[in-house]
C-alpha cells in the first residue's frame, strides 16, 4: 500500500446517464490538497455547497448510497469511491452539474480509466491510515448478514452472497491486497433479479437503468408477453433470455461477477469511514444498508482512538522529512539538534521521532551511573517538532527563528531512558495570527504519555 498521500495531477471528466435519476450529468475531478479526502461538489446548485464523503452524512441506502449536507445531495456515490480506494487516491474534489454520477457501464472501470488518465501525484504528507486495533462486528440476524473487521497490516476483503436462486446460488469474491482491485473487480456491473425490476421501475429508482449498464438476473420462467414489456421499458427492440438467466445476450465478464460487485459496493460504502483502511474485511450477504452500519462502527471505534492520538511510527516507512531536510529549517545544530525525523505533516498537526542513546552528551552529567534525559530537554525536543510545523507556514523557512514565549501546564509522567524512541506530536491549538503560535505538545514512548505541555512560540525574521 502507498504510504504518502496521492492526488490526481489534473482534472478529467466523465459524463453520461445516471442511473436511478435518469438525469444527464457532468462529473469532473479536481487534483486537491493533503488531507481533503473525498468531497462532492454540486455546482449546478446555488452556493456550490460541498458534500464531504463521510458516513454521517448518508440519508438513504434504498439501492445505492445517497449523500446529503446542508440541504444539497448527490445519489449512488459507492462506485466512484471505490474507484478512488482501488487506485488508492486520497485527495480529490468531485464537481457535478447534477444529482448524481454517470452509472456509465455499471461498474467502476471508466472511473478507473480517466483517473489513471489524469496520472497521480504524490504528496508530502503521510497516509493517515486507521489500523482496525481489533475485530469490529456487525450482525443483521433476521437477514443472515455478518461483517468483521479483522486487525490485519493490509486491506482484504472477501465477500459471500447467497441468493438463494438456481442462477447465481453461493457465490464468493475476495481480493488480497487494494492493488488487485483494477484488474479483478472494478470491471464487475451492478445487477439485479427480474423480480425487482417492476419494484424499483414503479419507485422511479431506475430512469438511468439500461440492460448494457446493469445485469439482470432471470431466476424464473419468463412469458413471451413479460418480455414484450420488458422491452418498451427498457427501449429496446427486443429483448431475450440467456440459458444463463441473463436478459439481453448480456455476457458475464466473470461467472462471481455480481459477488465481485458486491465487494465493489462494499470497498466503495467503507471509503466513507474517512480515512483508508489497514484491515481484513469479511461480510456475508452485504448490501449499502449494511455497509453503511458498518462503517459508521468502524468510524466509532475510530473516532474512540483520536485522529493522531498516538503517532504511529514505522522506522521501516520514508519519513516526510528527515535529518538533512530538517538541518534545512531549523537553525539547531549538535548538540542540541534534538529532532530526527518528522513522520507526520499537514496544516495543524506534526509528528517527529528522536531516538535517545547512550552516547548522548547530557548523559556524561545526567546522572552519571543512572542516565536519565533531562525533562528540558525533552520539552525542546518537542519544542523543535513544533517549529517544524510554525516554519512550514512560511515560504523560506530558513529565513525565520522561532522562539519560546511561554510554556504551560508541563507534566513529565515518566523517565525517557537510553534506548527509548521518542515520539512528538504538537497540534495548534489556534490559527497563527501575527507570528505568534500555540499548541499543545506530547511525547510517548511506544503507547505511553512521557511528557506534555502547551507551548506559545513567536516566528521572528532573520535580520540579513
């Protein structure tokens, strides 16, 4: 899995029908900046209000996920998310003329396609990824419907279905790693039983819906006259049935194509959790209600940890900036270069690791026979952490000194020792408003709180 943040290096559009509002609609994204995740724009409407991808704001699951904020919607969003999880895209603004995206083909490939047309960008920032710390479960009994959430250093899904039906009967769909998505599952259409067809047709939930953008399972005998029908409604000359139990000549691309789409669906229903997962997906029998129930569990439990309450440090990842980067803003040098490596950056919060050993200078005075590094020290560490986020607002950081003005509310909560690897985070606890800058500082080793404070610090230019 990518370990830097990615966005799209220019816009592209798709355009075309969609499928349950039958309206005609123009859907461009837009390259956007680190941590922006996914957000729908509606400018066809006043205000070009915007619609975060957040699972809080789902209003209906009734056949595709549908997005509401501040009054403005856009419907069945689950298969351009996927296609931003499978490309492992994380930043990106989707601007639409209408209320809803091209369903195109009926699966995620043309979304797939344009993207990868508009190329990728990396960007300096971390992945913000949430590690499922254990399993998460959601059951629906009365539907037979299971989905965990398994701890796992990747991102597995496997998907079962079973219909009861002599066409499709059990059916099951699994991809090992995100990468596998393009090539085995964004290609797979939505589908649905004849028997909903006159449901969702007298519900007005498929005007987009097209026998070349969905498949249509036939799971029992079908008069010449039901045919006839079927045909007016979907504009066709004629319209026939597979020994398969397919409408129309419709090839599978796979014979699990729909249990393959139902793991599309699910992969798209999560990317509303917010942030990309590290996970083993499992779910039996999924459909968007559930996906939907699910992921806001999985949002909970997330939501329950904090954004960044702990950093988490991987010595094997490439920091976003390391020592020389570092040496480059800041003007601290040995011995009191304390920082070395910032593993997390965006506008309001950073992250630096210092790995503390023997041959520190302070431990010859500190104490000799029971080295203990000083709790000064560590609060300038941290301090020097903090720089790095009050320097990256400025354009030439090296032109600037920043300096302490007060610290507050200092706790040292246990001794940092050689061979201990400190982990900083500082957090802006307001705007910066005339050089003047406030956050509030930690430091752990591995899980555990070693030191806080709240710091206020003053961005002074270079006199040259």
């Amino acid at each position: 899995m990518r370990v830097k943040q990615h966005t799209i290096k220019k816009q592209v559009t798709v355009s075309g029908v969609g499928l349950h509002t039958g309206v005609i609609s123009n859907m461009t994204f837009m390259p956007a900046p680190p941590n922006h995740g996914y957000k729908f724009q509606r400018i066809d409407l006043e205000g070009l209000p915007t619609i975060d991808a957040d699972v809080d704001n789902v209003v209906d699951v009734s056949r595709g996920t549908t997005l509401e904020q501040s009054g403005a919607r856009v419907f069945t969003v689950e298969h351009v998310l996927a296609s931003l999880v499978g490309l492992e895209i994380d930043n990106v603004l989707i601007q639409i003329d209408g209320p809803e995206p091209p369903i195109l083909d009926g699966s995620s490939i043309q979304f797939i396609n344009v993207l990868e047309e508009a190329g990728f960008e990396e960007q300096n920032a971390l992945r913000r990824f949430f590690e499922v710390p254990e399993s998460i479960t959601y059951r629906e009994p009365s539907r037979e419907v299971e989905m965990a959430a398994l701890p796992l250093d990747d991102y597995r899904v496997t998907v079962m279905v079973d219909y009861n039906s002599p066409v499709l009967g059990s059916q099951h769909a699994s991809i090992t790693n995100i990468s596998q998505f393009k090539t085995e599952i964004a290609s797979c259409r939505t589908f649905c039983f004849l028997h909903e067809l006159e449901m969702l047709y007298s519900q007005n939930l498929i005007k987009g819906g097209d026998l070349n953008n969905a498949i249509v399972v036939v799971d029992r005998i079908v008069e010449d006259k039901e045919l006839e029908h079927l045909a007016k409604m979907f504009n066709k000359k004629k319209v026939e049935v597979r020994k398969e139990g397919i409408l129309n000549n419709v090839e599978l691309r796979y014979k699990n194509e729909p249990a393959r789409h139902k793991l599309l669906d699910v992969v798209g229903d999560l990317a509303l959790v917010g942030r990309p997962l590290k996970a083993q997906i499992l779910a039996a029998r999924p459909g968007h209600a559930a996906n939907v129930a699910f992921a806001k569990k999985i949002k909970r439990a997330m939501e329950k940890m904090g954004p960044l309450h702990i950093p988490h440090y991987d010595p094997k990842l490439p920091p976003v900036l390391d020592i020389n980067q570092i040496s480059n803003i800041l003007p601290h040098r040995y011995p009191f270069q304390l920082l070395d490596k910032i593993i997390y950056l965006d506008e309001t919060v950073v992250a630096g690791v210092k790995n503390v050993t023997i041959n520190e200078p302070f431990f010859l005075g500190h104490f000799p026979g029971n080295p203990v590094m000083p709790g000064v020290l560590q609060v300038e560490a941290m301090a020097q952490t903090g720089g790095i986020l009050v320097l990256s607002t400025v354009d030439d950081p090296e032109k600037y000194w920043t300096y302490f003005l007060s610290i507050e509310s200092c706790k040292f909560r246990k001794m940092v020792l050689p061979g201990d690897t400190l982990v900083f985070k500082c957090e802006l606890l307001a705007p910066i408003r005339r050089g003047i800058a406030k956050m509030k500082g930690e430091a752990f080793v591995g899980n555990t709180l070693v030191c806080e404070a709240v710091m206020t610090a003053s961005i002074v230019r270079k006199e040259l």
